[in-house]
C-alpha cells in the first residue's frame, strides 16, 4: 500500500513538474515562506531494505534545495526570524527555515557543513531521551529485527500472526504493517512492550540505538555553540502526545524544554511535535504548547506559510525534504506550493 502511495505521489510530483503547472500555481500557493522538515542527513546507505529510507536525504540533495532558494532569492532565516516575521507580517520577501528532527549524530558531521556553504540557518529538534542515551527508536529496532528474519510472528489483534520476511520485498511489506500497527496501539507502553518482544526473539539490542544515532548532550552543546544552529524541543520520550492524558502531554513539553535549557544553558522556544500528523498533534496539543511558552510549534502537515499562518504559531506546516523523492527536477516543484496545494485540496491552513 505504501508503495502503491509512493508511486502515486512521485507520479504527482513529475506531473506538476513536465505540465508546467507549478509555474502557474506559484503565484497563489507559494505563500510567504515555507519550514523544510527532515530527519538524517548523510551518503546513501547500502542495502535492498531500506524501510525508514523516506527519513534520510543525501548531502547533495539538501546542497540542490539551499542553491535553488538562493537562486530563487529567497531568505533562508531561524524560527525566531520566522515567528517575527509572521507576527509583525512582513512579507516583503519570501523566506525558508530548515527544521531536522530528533536530534541525529549526522544533522551535525553531514548537514552542518552544507548549511556552512550557503551561511544557512538550521533548528534540530532535540527528543531530551535521545540525548541522554536511553531512548527507545523504536523504528529503527524495528528495521534491524526484520533485516534479521526470514519470517516474523506478532499478536495482531490479539491473533498470532506471521509474516513473511525472506526477501527485500516482503520485509518491506511486513515493516509497513507492523509500523501501522504499532503506531495504532493505545499506549507508549504497549508499543515499547511489543517492539521490545521482538527484539528479543530476534536478538537486537535496542538499548544502544540512540547512543549509536544521537547526538549527547556534550555533543549537543559544541553543535549548539555554532551560530548556525538553533536547539528545539520533541519532547522526552518521542511520544504520541495525542495518545497522552493531557498532565502527561503537557510533563512531556515542559520537562524536555527545561532539560534542553538545563543542559545547554540556552532557551529552547521552538517545538516539533513527535509524528506530528492528525492523530499525534490537534488543538490540544497546539494549546499546550503554547501554554507551555513555545512561541513555534510545527506539524508533519503538509503545507506552505501564509499570512494566515500568524494566528496558528504552535500548529505551522512543513514540506519534507523526503528521502523516496531525490530529484532535483522537482525542487521548483516544492517551492511553489503546488504540491501541497493539492495535496491538501487547496486548503492553505491545515490547523484543526
């Protein structure tokens, strides 16, 4: 099915692109600005099953974006320059922030120096457990346990169920149902017992993926130093927050804030929330982070800034810089709002 998807949206994006119509669609879609989202930033990895291969883009890919916005003259700003922007609308001339979630070792060996060449610069959203070595990314333990079987067997709706893993396509297949599944259980707990137990019957230790990943928080404050560089929040646990009591959500934002400024000794007045789509971020989530005092939050909600977007501060809208979709022909493509235009039914504001 995700596959099927895939297709389907690479097939939109080349159809704007040869069509011309994003040409035409930029003058009403493009906004007044636009917040790249991406996760890892580093060479191509090797192997047929790459199932989290979406969250990764190519040092040359982020370079072709940061030159096509500096041929375009476009403004590539922090999110303090942003949220001031929005707040006093001055729209004057059209900007670009660059946001990586997570807080990842290669945002600073690969994506770093890139943003370096272009004077670019760039906010990393910190999950404080990342930091701290003790994090569970359960995404990433859940690629090596099916890169390690040739069949996995799971308790899908309380039935024991197997699936097939024996070749590249099939384990990726198995990787999109069990995420879903995973990500569709009530609770943090039960998602962390589930990945645990299978991590077990496969022989993966979890325990050293994010020290293996992560930034630290020595790291953490070297990269800080640098005046590129702007440290947000993702909360503690990288949760789903709407899956949360509203006490536990809102623990989650203030606590990892405070440890980020504890740590760093810097504020963290930006937020990423974790997953950031429908069933991980809505109005409460939005109201508590700006109780909380984040004066941004962003989603994983497609979409462009517009003067509108003012009034939405803690519920802003990103493109992904998406690692299934590395063609240079389809960066006019994302500037102009085409894409997310029609991916959103020509909404402009996706914030209920």
């Amino acid at each position: 099915m995700k596959l099927l998807r895939n297709t389907v949206i690479r097939a939109g994006l080349e159809a704007l692109y040869f069509s011309g119509a994003h040409y035409l669609l930029r003058p009403i879609f493009a906004g007044v600005g636009v917040i790249f989202m991406l996760h890892h930033v580093r060479p191509r990895r090797d192997g047929a099953f790459q199932p989290n291969h979406h969250l990764e883009v190519e040092p040359e890919f982020l370079r072709a974006m940061l030159a096509h916005l500096r041929a375009l003259d476009v403004d590539i700003v922090t999110m303090d320059e942003a949220h001031q922007r929005l707040q006093e609308r001055n729209f004057a001339r059209r900007f670009a922030c660059f946001t990586l979630d997570d807080g990842y070792r290669d945002n600073r060996d690969h994506a770093l120096p890139v943003m370096r060449e272009f004077d670019a610069p760039m906010t990393v959203y910190v999950t404080s457990d990342f930091a701290e070595g003790t994090g569970r990314l359960w995404w990433v333990a859940l690629e090596k346990a099916i890169a390690r079987a040739s069949s996995i067997e799971v308790p899908i709706g309380g039935m024991a169920t197997r699936l097939d893993t024996s070749t590249p396509a099939a384990k990726q297949a198995a990787f999109d149902r069990l995420h879903d599944w995973l990500r569709g259980l009530p609770g943090e707990h039960d998602l962390q017992r589930e990945i645990s137990a299978l991590c077990t019957r496969h022989e993966v230790d979890e325990a050293p993926i994010a020290r293996e990943l992560c930034m630290s928080w020595e790291e953490l404050k070297a990269f800080a130093d640098d005046p590129l560089v702007t440290i947000g929040a993702h909360t503690i646990t990288h949760c789903n927050l709407a899956r949360q009591s509203e006490d536990t959500a809102s623990f989650e934002l203030a606590t990892s804030r405070a440890r980020i400024e504890g740590e760093l000794q810097r504020p963290a007045l930006h937020l990423a929330y974790p997953y950031g789509d429908r069933i991980a971020a809505g109005r409460r989530e939005f109201a508590l982070a700006k109780a909380v005092g984040f004066k941004t939050a962003v989603t994983t909600r497609p979409g462009m800034l517009f003067p509108e977007s003012a009034d939405h501060m803690t519920a802003l809208q990103r493109v992904s810089l998406n690692g299934n979709y590395q063609d240079a022909r389809i960066l006019p493509v994302l500037t102009s709002g085409a894409a997310t235009a029609m991916w959103n039914g020509f909404r402009r504001i996706d914030a209920a």
